[in-house]
C-alpha cells in the first residue's frame, strides 16, 4: 500500500474548474470535504476499503458536488481544486 500511497501523492495536483467540467458532464466527479485527506481518500477507493467509503458518504464527507455547486463552479471556471485521479473517478478538493 506504501507504493499505491506514493504513486497517488505523484499524481495529486491543482485543476481549475474549466479542466473538470469535461469529466463532472460524465458524472465521475467526487467531492472530497477539506478534513479529509485526498490522497488517504484515493487509497481507499483504490483498494476498495467499502467500510471506510460508506463512512465517509453516510458523513456525506465524500459526494457528487451538487447543481447548486456546479452552477457556481460553472460561473466561476478558474476556481481551483486540488484533484487526483482515481480510475473511473476524479476526486476533487476545493483550494483553501
């Protein structure tokens, strides 16, 4: 898993939202909260951890953004995230 973790933070890396939309129109955005760590939220969903995803979604700390996100983050096309690429999904954080 050490190399699965290392590989993941290698990839991690900021996006504006105009780079996104094309992979939010296909629905495999997933909005990770601020308290989580993207690249420990990458982990999980790599090596199907279902327990600790399912916790995350019932704390709805992981999500789809929502139509009132979109519509903002469509508004605002540089707004910046930190994104990381997990095979289907992009896992995206919002830039402090």
């Amino acid at each position: 898993m050490g190399d699965l973790r290392a590989e993941l933070t290698a990839t991690l890396d900021e996006a504006e939202w105009d780079w996104l939309t094309p992979h939010a129109r296909r629905d495999v955005v997933i909005l990770v909260a601020l308290g989580l760590d993207l690249v420990e939220v990458g982990v999980a969903i790599a090596t199907d951890d279902a327990i600790r995803i399912q916790s995350w979604i019932d704390k709805a700390l992981i999500q789809k953004p929502s139509p009132a996100q979109l519509s903002v983050w469509n508004q605002n096309q540089s707004q910046r995230f930190q994104a990381l690429i997990v095979q289907p999904y992009v896992l995206v954080q919002e830039a402090a």
